[in-house]
C-alpha cells in the first residue's frame, strides 16, 4: 500500500512538472513574445503590438491585462505598492479581513495620488500567531497565519517578480503592525543602484489617524475602541467604500452603529468623515515615498 502511495504521489508531481514545463514552454525568450504566448503563433502575444483595447482607468495589476500594464509602464508608471494585510479577529462587527478592505481603498488612492504608480494584489496571509501551540490571533477560528519565514519569501518573490520587469521603485505599505519588519528587510536586501525597494513605515500610524479624529471633536472617549480590536478610524476607512464589511445597516436596524461613543449611523457624515481619514493617510504616505524617491535620485 506504502509503494501504491508512492507512486501515485510520484506520478502527481511528475504531472504537475510537466504541465509547469509546457507551459513556460509558450513563451520563448526570443526578445518577441510576451503574453503568454508566441509571437509567430498570435500577433497579440508579440511584444510591440498595439493594446487593441481602450486605455484602462485602474491601478490594479490583477485587473489590468499584459498589454495595459507594458502600456502604464511606458508611460511612466514604473512604481508597484504592494500592500499586505490579513485574516484575523476584529471583534463582533469587522469582518475578518479589516486590513485587506483598508487597503483596497487606501492602495487606491495612494497610487492615484503620487501618479506614477500601480498596485499589486492585497498580500493577505501574514504572519497572525504560532500554529502549535496556537498563539496570539490563532486563538480565534478563522484567522489564517503563515510563518515569517514564509511571509518574507512571498513578499520577496512578489518584489523581485516586479523588480525583473523593469519597475524601478518597489513600496511595501502593511495595515497590521507585524507586517512591517519583515517587509522592511525585503527591501533592504532588495534594493540596489537601480531600483529603490522600501517599506513605508509611515503608512500604519493609527495613532495620528486618532489623534485626527480627536482634534475634530469626532473622538472624545479615554477608551478609542471599547476594548476590542477596532478603533473608529479603521471602521471609518473600511466603511467608505466595503460598508457591509463593517456590518453598516445592520448595525444601524440593531442600534449598535457605534463605537467609543462615535456613532456611523448617520451614512453621509460618516462617508465624509471616511473620506478625510482616508486622504489623511495618503497624504502621509505619498510624501513619505517621496522623500524616499527623492533621496534616491539625489544618491545617484
């Protein structure tokens, strides 16, 4: 039974192998092709051939297709953000991927304000807790963890995939604090004379998002959170644009659309109040990137 298992095992790998090897195999490297494809088999997969699409609006790479990204890249957008969230508790009203929807809406603007950048998918597994024995946010079920070890080599494999095809200014920005030292060595070992790889530290301040809140008038409790994994400016930022990941109306049909004694009951104040965390934080980050391209170009 033992070599029965074997074999199939074998066979599975060795299947998977080739599949991987008639695949790249579509693609040769002859300085033409691109797209997947061959260039003597389709003009769409030669490297010069016109987009014969219209140009796209977004900045994110899994929406856009080959051509439009080669077509950004030309026109000067050569900075990639990767953002890296999680899965992990946030009390009985966020849902499990807080980070991830802060950062679908803050990646956004971020790229579209500094004008020559495009954003990679949202990294969502990040290192939560130990698995056995089960610590920090792998106490609650649903939270997914990876090693650090693991996470540094996704977002290594991430930047060096972009860095290899011609982006010159790689940024990491992390919405959980343990994403952050990780990234940050990534681009120390990633960054050379040509290319400027970094994490934005400046990115996850909740604290100044608080003490904003608090210069309005908006915050006034001692306790920003009520004691839970939350705070008022996260939900702020996630209800601009994913209201139903904070749970919005039915939070309003239960009266319990508050927090710290700040109600979002009312949807347009809250969206306006979102939209000025929201631009708070870009603001922040866009000059903390480009303090960073600028000492960069200053280097050279």
């Amino acid at each position: 039974m033992k070599q029965a298992f074997l074999r199939t095992a074998l066979a599975a790998v060795l299947t998977v192998a080739v599949s991987s090897a008639a695949v790249a195999q579509l693609t040769p490297d002859d300085g033409k092709s691109m797209g997947g494809g061959d260039c003597a088999a389709n003009k769409f997969n030669c490297r010069d051939t016109p987009n014969p699409l219209p140009k796209t609006d977004t900045v994110w790479l899994e929406k856009m297709t080959w051509m439009d990204v080669r077509d950004a890249m030309a026109a000067g957008k050569k900075t990639a953000i990767i953002p890296t969230g999680g899965m992990e508790p946030n009390g009985p009203w966020l849902t499990l991927g807080k980070h991830n929807w802060v950062l679908e809406t803050n990646c956004e603007a971020i790229a579209k304000s500094l004008g020559d950048a495009l954003c990679a998918p949202v990294v969502k597994f990040v290192p939560e807790g130990g698995h056995n024995p089960r610590t920090g946010h792998m106490l609650t079920m649903g939270t997914i963890s990876v090693t650090p070890a693991t996470y540094e080599a996704l977002l290594t494999d991430i930047a060096l995939s972009l860095k290899v095809n011609g982006f010159e200014r790689i940024f990491f920005i992390g919405d959980s604090g343990g994403n952050l030292k990780p990234a940050a060595l990534v681009g120390q070992k990633l960054s050379d004379a040509k290319t400027l790889v970094a994490s934005i530290s400046e990115y996850y301040d909740y604290d100044s998002v608080e003490k904003l809140l608090r210069g309005k008038g908006v915050l006034t409790a001692k306790n920003p959170n009520d004691g839970l994994h939350d705070s008022v400016g996260i939900t702020l930022n996630i209800l601009a644009n994913h209201p139903s990941e904070v749970r919005l109306d039915e939070r309003i049909k239960t009266n319990t659309a508050t927090l710290a004694g700040v109600s979002f009951a009312d949807k347009a104040a809250s969206k306006k109040l979102a939209d000025e965390v929201i631009a708070f934080r870009t603001k922040v980050t866009v000059d903390a990137m480009k303090k960073l391209i600028a000492a960069k170009a200053q280097a050279k």
